[in-house]
C-alpha cells in the first residue's frame, strides 16, 4: 500500500513538472508611437475619447438645434401671439425657437397691438438635457377706450359659451370672466363702472356650474384688491340656486289682470292690405311657475304691462313676401350668396320657395331670417305711413294666451277675419326679442344687445309634438338662421 501510494505521488509529481516546463509566458511590450511611450499615447487616446464622447452628448444637440422655449405673456389675457409672421397662440403660450432675433406681435382682434424685437442666445451644454427657457412679456396696457373694446369681446364669447350647459372631456370651458378681470387689474384703470357693467350684463348668460364657478373666483380677484363686490356676490348667490339640485319652485304671481279689449284694424299699403287685431293696453302674467333651474327659468311666471299694439291675424304669407322682393331685389332669392357673404341669410335662404306675385298664395313664407323679417317691417313701414315692427316675445305670448284657436297641424291657415290664426302651429314666429337666458330670472336686461345673436321664436310649428309645444314655449334661432318651419307675423303701433 505505501509503495502504490509513493509511485502515485511520484508520477503527479512529474507530470506537473512537465506541464509547468512546456508553458512559456511572453510579455507584451507596447511600443512608442511615433516617438510617444506607451503611457503618453494612452493618455492621449483616453481624453480624445472622452472629449469626442462629451462633444456628441454635450455640444452637437445644440449646436445641430440651437435655441430656447420662449414663454410668452402679455397683461391682455389671451393675446394672440405671432413669430416672425406665423400664428403660435393665445397667451400664455410656450414655443421653442432658434436662437437669433425674432420678430413678435401681440395682437387682441382689433383692440390692442404691440410689435417687439426679441434675440434667443445660442446655449450649447446639454441642451437636450436642461432646456434653457426665456420669458418675454408684453409691455402693452389698455387705456379706458379699448378696455371697453376688450370687456365687448369677452362678453361675445361669454354669450356663445352660454349655448353650452354641460362641459366634459372633449368641450372645456376657459377662465373668461377671470381673465377679463385679470386685464383690468394688470392696467390699474381707476374707473370699475365698465368692469361692474360687464359683470351685471354677463351673469344674464351664466348656464353651468362652471360659468358660475368662474364668475365667483373673477368676484374674489376684485374683492382680494379691495374692490366692493357685495351686489355681484348677491346676484352670484340667487344664480347658484338653479345649480344646486334643491328642487327650488318659484313663487306663484298673484296679479290682477285687465279685462281683454280688441277691434278688429286694417294695415294698408297701397291698394292692399293686412288684416289685424288692437289689443288695448293690459296689465297680465305670462310664463308659468315651475322648478328654479337651468334650463327652465327662461319662460319664468312674470307680469307684465303691455300697451296698444296691433298683430296681424295672419303670418306673412309667400304672395307678400313677393311683393317686398320685387321692390328690394337685394332680398331676392337669386342673390343669395351675396347676402350669406353679408351674414344676413345662410344656405337655406327661400330653398324650395318661389315668391311670386303672380300667385295669390296664402302659404306663411319660409326659409326666411330673422334679418330678412326686420328688412320687410321696415320696408312695411315706409309704404304704410306706420310704424311696423316684429312682434315682442311679451306680446305674442300675450295673443297666444288670448287666442281660442287650435294648435295648428299644416300650413294651411283657416280663413278667419276676426282673430289671429296658428299662433300655436303652423310656424315658429319670429319675435323681435334676444335671447338672454336668465333674464326673467334676473328681472333686468343687457345693456347692449347688439352683441346677442340669438333671438327668440314662438309658437311651435305643424311639425311639432302638441305635448312638447304650450303658450309659454320659446324656441332660440340665430339671426342669420333660416328653417323650413319658422316663419313671422308683424305688429304695428
């Protein structure tokens, strides 16, 4: 056992001799480089790639797309902004631009306009990585004369935001109220009448919770600077319970009402004629009672006084149309295009209609605006001698709750020549009144209506579901808006 052993150990012995003879290890020696030792060249190799490696990550990003994000601001809120000619947008707006000089303008519609030269430095270091930012800001501030300009569009957009009861999503509604708010502070105009007046007339068009939401934090921005605001917080608080889902009734009008007194009148206008009805002078109600909310306080319970005034017994039919575009070939149908340019008709101007004073048609004339009805009162009254006008939403309101007549389901009016026809059915009537959506609510009026776009009609038309349509239904058109079933009848003093 011990012999096998030694032998064992003797021939591992060997081998590992072997092994360790037979592996030869050559050193490697690097050679100067063009007369550099080793540690010289490896230095220099090292920072050449060290220098290449922050050249490509930290230089070439900003020198291939040099500049900054460029903040733009103005003290007018929502100023339009435009960079060297081309539209970026509304303040405050963050755009990238190159560096170099750039030419700004900060524009308002036509209300306000600033020209500046900007210059955008050329950083270079990591820009990719820490993006250098500038702010540039308008200088400009609106003297008393074009904030009232300024408060006038605000209003505009107000109105149509108004069209909207819910937002989501998709349709978001901005800050105007504060951002109007914001302006008149930034400039310091000593004079809050304008600002106060904006206010009053604007709340008229507050229909969600976020128009009302907006209104209050625009009462808070005056309120923080010291601004009374006491009376608008009043107005805001009436107007947040139609949002509150509370269930508010309003209150029952008990009113006296005057006896009815009518005679039959006669229009003329050369060898023709227009038969009416005077209505005496009268105290009533109008609208109904009903849950205080929106939509639904527009045809609010209100009493009204009304003075004489004479309603034609029938629409205005095609044969009298006629008439009046025979004599203003402005309002003919072959020059439609020039009044849809003029924003006066749109696309459904007299379509499928052919007025003819060849044709003694009775039919109600269609497919007309609210425009082309003003256009024929007028033209009504120079050949008349009177004053001829569209009836108001009061007054017809009125002769609808005076009218024994039966909701009428065609365009074929009864012959009747004693008491207005179809002022349920037939067409919707065009009233001479805007739609100002609290106004009964609120119980006062805009100060400027040419700014409202939408007038009220009544009446309901054939078309119409008899459940869906009462004395007290409005519907809302545009000025400009032609329907097939929407038609007018006219009023006289």
């Amino acid at each position: 056992m011990t012999i096998s052993c030694y032998k064992s150990n003797l021939l591992i012995t060997m081998r590992k001799k072997e092994l360790k003879e037979k592996i030869e290890v050559t050193p490697v020696i690097l050679k100067p480089i063009l007369g550099f030792n080793p540690p010289v060249y490896l230095t220099i190799i090292y920072s050449v790639v060290i220098i290449l490696i922050l050249f490509f990550i930290g230089f070439l990003p900003g020198i291939i797309k040099s500049g900054k994000r460029v903040t733009f601001d103005s003290p007018i809120s929502y100023s339009s902004v435009v960079v060297d000619g081309s539209y970026v947008g509304t303040t405050p707006i963050t755009v990238f631009l190159p560096s170099g000089e750039h030419q700004v303008t900060y524009s308002f519609r036509n209300v306000a306009q600033e020209n500046v030269t900007i210059n955008v430095a050329h950083p270079l270091f990591l820009t990719w990585l820490i993006p250098r930012e500038q702010e540039v800001t308008s200088s400009y501030y609106l003297d008393d004369k074009s904030f009232q300009s300024y408060i006038r569009a605000f209003q505009d957009e107000i109105i149509s935001y108004s069209a909207v009861v819910e937002y989501n999503d998709v349709t978001h509604y901005p800050p105007l109220f504060q951002s109007a708010i914001e302006t008149f502070l930034s400039a310091k105009h000593a004079d809050i009448s304008p600002i106060e007046t904006f206010l009053m007339d604007s709340s008229l068009f507050i229909t969600s919770t976020e128009m009302l939401d907006d209104f209050t934090k625009a009462l808070s921005l005056l309120q923080n600077v010291g601004y009374d605001v006491s009376s608008l917080q009043s107005i805001s608080q009436k107007i947040a319970l139609l949002f509150d889902n509370q269930n508010h009734v309003s209150e029952k009008i008990s009113a006296s009402t005057s006896p009815l007194k009518t005679t039959q009148s006669i229009l003329k206008y050369h060898e023709y004629f227009i038969d009416g009805i005077k209505y005496e002078k009268s105290s009533t109600t109008i609208g109904k009672q009903g849950p205080l909310s929106y939509p639904g306080v527009e045809t609010l319970e209100k009493e009204i006084t009304l003075d004489s005034f004479n309603l034609s017994l029938r629409e205005i039919s095609e044969f009298q149309y006629a008439q009046f575009i025979e004599e203003n070939t402005y309002w003919a149908k072959s020059n439609t295009k020039n009044l849809i340019d003029d924003g006066l008709v749109d696309e459904s101007y007299l379509q499928g209609i052919y007025p003819t004073t060849k044709v003694l048609s009775k039919t109600p004339i269609r497919n007309i605006s609210y425009y082309a009805a003003l256009s024929y009162t007028q033209w009504l009254s120079k050949k008349s001698g009177k004053i001829v006008r569209l009836p108001s939403s009061d007054e017809l309101e009125f002769a609808i709750n005076n009218s024994a007549g039966n909701y009428q389901k065609s365009l074929l009016n009864i012959s009747n020549d004693t008491n207005p026809v179809a002022l349920l059915g037939g067409v919707w009537e065009i009233t001479g009144d805007e739609f100002i959506p609290l106004q009964r609510y609120l119980n006062w009026d805009v100060s400027d209506k040419n700014l409202i776009n939408d007038i009220i009609i009544k009446g309901g038309s054939y078309l119409n579901d008899t459940s869906n349509v009462d004395k007290t239904s409005i519907g809302v058109l545009k000025k400009n808006q032609c329907s097939d079933t929407t038609g007018f009848r006219i009023a006289w003093n």
